[in-house]
C-alpha cells in the first residue's frame, strides 16, 4: 500500500540546531538552542531586522550545505522509500535547488520530488501532491496542513514549537519515534482498506 509522504527539510530532515553556531559565529552571540522559543530568530539577535535578512539570505546556501542530518533520518527514510514516495516540500527559494540536491545526494538519501516554494504556506503544495501525510517542526504549518488538508501531520519537537496541538498533529522526539507512529499508522490505513474490500464485497454479492 504506497503512501505519498510529505516532509519540510530544514528543522525536519535537517536538524533543527544547525543555523545556531552561523548565527553565533556571525554576530559574536552565545545563544543557545534550548533558549530559542519562537521560530523567528530576528528577537534573538543583536542587529536590525533588515540585517539580519540581509545576512541570513547571503549565506543561506553555505548554511545549507553545512547542516547535518537529524539523528537517525537516514536510516528512517531509506526504509520507507523502498515502498513509499517521498516528496520534500520547503519554504527555500527555488535558486537553491541544486544546493538541496546536493546535500541530498551528498548524504544518500534519495527522494521523489523536491519542491522550494519560498514560502512558508505548504498547504496548497501539499494538496497539489496529494500527500497522505506530512513531517514537519514549525507549529502553525503543521496545524495548518492536518486541517486543510485532512492528514496526520508528525510534528518535530522542538522549543520553538511548543503551542498546543490538535488531535490530528503527532508531537515526537526524534525520527524513531516518528518511525514506530507511521509504522502503526500504515498498519491501521492497511486493516481499514481490507474492511472496505470487504464490504464492497459483500455488497456486490447482495445485488
């Protein structure tokens, strides 16, 4: 039963710490991840917004090539792509393909689809797929994609994303625990299959 697998890439597939040390390195600061309780960074810097914009767009591609996996991606995912499509859904500009390809390649991991949308709106991206389920670590996108879309959405744990959730919205620790989710989950999709089966069975036999 292939299922067509959603997933943000930075904070997601890439781990969520890595801008850290740039930032740090960049502006002088000591900041530490767990201290980072919103997903904009600008409020923890110490330079003008537009600044940091500027900055941050400079080295967005060296930032993207030096972020290491988060632990235990890898494994996860090259199991699932031996029977599902993964399609990897980002707010990256698309000028930044090749970058992501790269680093992509550059850590065997395989993939279906890349799309960069420059936005943070996945929504439309993901009902254009029609992915049954979405990966993902900023709080409002994923509450955003289970209710639009109607799909479970695997929500990253992180400080930054520590509002309530829906019932539809999986919080997990680490990609192990998102494993043994979608695991269940894949079992549970594939006995409710067999029970419409069986029921259109049984229904056509009536007539």
């Amino acid at each position: 039963m292939k299922k067509r697998f959603g997933m943000d890439i930075d904070g997601t597939i890439t781990c969520p710490k890595s801008i850290i040390p740039y930032i740090n390195k960049a502006f002088c600061m000591n900041i530490a991840y767990e201290e980072v309780d919103q997903y904009e960074l600008t409020p923890f810097v110490n330079v003008p917004e537009e600044v940091f914009a500027k900055w941050f767009s400079e080295n967005e591609p060296i930032i993207y090539q030096g972020s290491p996996p988060a632990h235990g991606v890898i494994k996860v995912l090259n199991n699932w792509k031996k029977d599902h499509e993964l399609y990897f859904i980002s707010a990256r500009s698309s000028y930044l393909l090749e970058v992501t390809e790269k680093w992509f390649l550059d850590h065997r991991l395989t993939f279906d689809h890349i799309e960069l949308i420059g936005s943070h709106d996945k929504v439309e991206t993901a009902k254009k797929h029609e992915v049954d389920i979405f990966f993902e670590d900023k709080h409002d996108n994923a509450v955003m994609i289970h209710e639009e879309c109607q799909i479970p959405v695997i929500l990253f744990d992180t400080p930054y994303n520590q509002q309530p959730i829906p019932k539809g919205v999986i919080r997990v620790n680490d990609w192990k625990e998102a494993n043994i989710w979608v695991e269940n989950w894949l079992k549970n999709e594939k006995y409710r299959q067999q029970l419409v089966l069986e029921h259109n069975k049984k229904s056509a036999s009536a007539r």
